[in-house]
C-alpha cells in the first residue's frame, strides 16, 4: 500500500507513481493500493495491478494554510474522515508493505491511529518512510520534526527510511540532524530515471508539426497552482525573441492553474503564432524528451526528467509556501547541474536571453562535472526484496555515468 498527500501541487502523487508503475514491472504477482488525495488522480492511466483509494480533498493555499478543499464541512471532520478511510483500508486490504510519502504520521497526524492499530495486533507489515532530496530549509524542518515528534515516530513505527536523492547533492541526515538511531534505518537511493512514457521524439515534434531545423521548447511549472508567474514572463519574452532565431513553444500550464489565469495566458499567447497551451498531458516525459530546451520550475519529478535526459534547461525555483526548490536548485547548481533565475529577479528579458543561450549552446562557464545517480528505482525494488525477504533481486543496474554542465545567471 502506498500513502501519498498532495495538497499543493502534483509532485508527490506523481514521483509515486513512478515509483509504483516501476515495481508492477518488476515484480510478478504485485498488487499496489494507492490511498491519496489528489483532485486529478483519475487523468492518470493506471496499469494492471495498481488502484486507489480517493480521500476528500485538503488543499493548502500559497501561504502553506490548510483549508477543505471542496465539501462543506469543517477541516477537522474532514481529518476525522480521511483518518478513518485509511485505518479501515489498511486493517482490509492487509498489505505486505506499506509505503508512506513524506510525513510519518500523515496529513495533519491522520495516520497515527493506523500506525498504532498496527503496532498493537498480530499483524506486522514492514513500514517505510520515502523522502524526497529535500523537504524544506533546515531550521523550518528541525523546528517541526521536534515538535510533532516525527524523529520518535520513524523510531518507533518504521523499519526503514528511503530516500530518493543523493547524499553528495542534500545529506538528510546531516542537515536535518536525524539522531543515530534514525541513521542507521536511512537508506539513499538515487535520483528516479525517467523514461519517455508512450511517445518518442519524432511522434511528438510530428504531433506539433515542427520541421526538422526547428527548435522546441517546453513550458512546464508542475502542478501549476503557482506557476502564472513564469508563463506570463515566457510569453512576454517571447517578443525579446532575436528575429533570427525560429522556435516553437509548448506551454503546459498543470490542472491547479486557476481558469480565469489559465484564460488570461491564453488570450496572451493568441499574439504568437508558434505558440501552443495547454492544460495537462500524463505524456510530459514524451514531451520532455522531444524538447530542445526546458523552461520549468525545480520540482522533484521535473529537475528527475530533465536530467534523465540530458536536457538543456532554464529553472526558476518556487520559494513559497516550502523552500524544497530553492535549496534543491541551489544544492544542484554548487554541484555542476543547472541554469538558475531567482523568482525575484525574473524578467521576460532574462528569461528568453537565457533560453536563446541555452538554443545556441553558448555558455561562457567551463564545464563542471558530476556523477548523478539516477538509479532510485531498482534500488528500492533491492529494498523490497530485502526487506521481505532478506534478499537481493535478480534485477542489476548500471552505476552512474551522466555528467552536467554548469552555467548561472548572475
């Protein structure tokens, strides 16, 4: 069974379900419960052996606060309901491993009667905490895990800690000052590879009509809730275009943009003939792997995709309501991995200035290398097996060898 909560954005509902897609490839006879909360869940196509458990939306706003989502009813009876969907979920389905994203006790603790309706009965399946690279600035993380008690809650309830990241980029353990007996139940799996989902580059630059001499490039801020920001400065830039540079543009706006800024991009774009919107597709990686450049924020499952790859990209990181972006964006660019705008000094002069640099291949900055390991997912299936069964699979991956470049915007 695997937990996911999205209450701002898509990242978390789709890193699982890599995840999830990935392990129903590789091991036979699997059944996958995916208990979340996402409003679009069912855009997602589902493969065989994997279904969910839809719980009542919980939406947090760009302030970070928590509200109902859409029913009329208040935000505790709300927690009260979803708290118990998941306790009778669990008692019934009886998985083998239960998977939770990010927090140990949930969404505003929903999860802590399952974890001690668990931990007082005969039934013991193996509990694993999955983190991302980074969650949020230090201080803001040390400050919370204290108080709601979640370094104890690892200790007490969960067998493991996975996470998909790399020690050398953000170490968890360190920043985030887990006590040694949390250490020792960390495991680092890499970053998550992705791979062109049904589509390959000439069916979709085919789909866009793009001659072979002609540049792409994609738009994309995740989920989209904050992403107007970006969109509205790339369209605007769109007119600092030098004459002798031809590009096509594919803006995926995401299905949390509000309609009435959705609306407003596209009345905007109407001025660009070789310029095209969009809302969702469940096809981004298809479209990531056709672009020539990447125009994007720095979430988790993106930052995966562009590099996996190798993807020139322009990044300008969310700052709010979490720092996860910012600081991933950071941490990779003092490492040799990315191009960074600040949100603060974005303007749609920079911005194209940065995406024609990026067409022309003429970054000034010598090249530095790093190793990404891009091999979180047949790591955890490792893990599972392991953890199961004491256990290696047959499975074998190759170590990393992708190397990056470095350029920043000052």
């Amino acid at each position: 069974m695997v937990y996911s909560h999205d209450t701002y954005g898509l990242g978390n509902l789709r890193r699982m379900l890599t995840i999830c897609r990935y392990l129903l490839e590789e091991i036979s006879k699997l059944s996958i419960l995916l208990v979340c909360s996402s409003p679009v869940v069912h855009n997602f196509r589902m493969p065989k052996g994997l279904d969910y458990i839809k719980l009542p939306c919980i939406a947090r706003n760009e302030f970070g606060e928590l509200a109902v989502k859409y029913l009329e009813i208040e935000k505790e009876e709300i927690l009260k309901l979803r708290s118990e969907l998941i306790k009778v979920t669990t008692i019934n389905f009886k998985p083998d491993i239960i998977l939770v994203d990010k927090k140990p006790y949930g969404l505003q603790e929903e999860l802590r009667d399952t974890l001690e309706e668990i931990k007082n009965s005969d039934y013991s399946p193996k509990m694993v905490l999955l983190l991302r690279d980074i969650l949020d600035s230090p201080e803001k993380i040390i400050t919370e895990w204290k108080t709601k008690g979640y370094y104890e809650g690892i200790e007490l309830f969960y067998d493991q800690v996975w996470v998909v990241g790399m020690q050398e980029v953000f170490d968890i353990t360190k920043e985030y000052k887990f006590p040694d007996s949390i250490v020792e139940k960390v495991k680092h799996c890499g970053y998550i590879r992705r791979i062109a989902e049904r589509k390959n580059r000439d069916e979709i630059r085919q789909e866009l009509n793009l001659n072979p001499d002609q540049k792409f490039v994609l738009v994309t801020p995740g989920g989209g809730a904050d992403g107007y920001y970006l969109i509205d400065n790339y369209i605007s830039g769109l007119s600092h275009l030098p004459k002798q540079h031809k590009i096509t543009s594919l803006i995926i706006c995401g299905p949390e943009m509000p309609l009435e800024k959705q609306q407003a991009l596209s009345e905007k774009a109407k001025h660009y003939s070789n310029l095209k919107i969009i809302e969702f597709t469940d096809e981004l990686t298809s479209y990531i792997n056709a672009a020539d450049v990447i125009v994007s924020m720095a979430g988790y499952n993106t930052v995966c995709e562009i590099f996996s790859f190798d993807k020139p990209a322009v990044i300008v990181p969310r700052t709010k309501p979490v720092k996860e972006q910012f600081i991933r964006a950071e941490s990779l660019d003092k490492v040799g991995l990315l191009k960074v705008i600040h949100p603060d000094f974005l303007t749609p002069e920079n911005l194209m200035a940065a995406v024609v640099e990026k067409l022309d291949n003429t970054a000034k900055n010598p090249p530095k290398l790093f190793k990404l390991d891009l091999e979180a997912l047949p790591r955890i299936v490792d893990l599972i097996y392991k953890l199961l069964y004491g256990e290696t699979s047959t499975i074998s991956y190759q170590l990393p060898v992708i190397s990056y470049q470095l350029s920043v915007i000052s």
